[in-house]
C-alpha cells in the first residue's frame, strides 16, 4: 500500500502522540487498518489549517457555519477531534 506524505505525516504524528517508541507492531500498514478514522481527521483538519493559515486569516464564516482558530493551533498536531478517535497514549517506565 502506497500512503501519501499526509498519511505519512499523520502516522507519524500519532505515533508520537501514543507514544508508542520502536514498537515494530507499530508499521504503516497496521496504523492505517487500526487508526484510519484518525488519520484521515488529523490530514483533512491539518491542510485545511494550513491552507487557512497560509492566508491569515483567523476567522472564517460561511452561512451559519463559523471557524475561528484559536491561539497555538497548527497543523499535524492532536486536536481534541483526533484525540477522540485514539486510544490514551502508552506510559514508559524509565529504567
């Protein structure tokens, strides 16, 4: 399976996000089956911050619908609408 550089940016920022380290379970392949639904949020969400971003704009409305982003928001981050879609990140003990 061929991924995109978004696909690949998302696994890797979600990797980091659960903290996983080099857990070799953890491929692409795997990621892709096991967290889709979040990957595909977390690249949707992130070009479209950065196409907003790239503008400047902070606010956006259209009809009813309204985006204004707030402070410290970037793309390929967890926002709370990835996060719901992961399970808790992964605690490794030191030692």
């Amino acid at each position: 399976m061929e991924l995109s550089k978004d696909q690949r940016k998302a696994i890797l920022t979600i990797k980091n996000y659960l903290n996983i380290g080099p857990n070799l379970k953890y491929n692409d392949e795997y990621m892709m089956v096991t967290f889709e639904l979040a990957i595909d949020e977390l690249v949707e969400s992130s070009l479209a911050i950065k196409a907003m971003k790239a503008t400047g704009i902070k606010s956006k409305s259209d009809g009813v619908q309204s985006v204004t982003f707030s402070d410290g928001i970037e793309a390929w981050t967890i926002t709370d609408n990835v996060r719901v879609l992961l399970p808790l990140p992964f605690v490794r003990l030191m030692g």
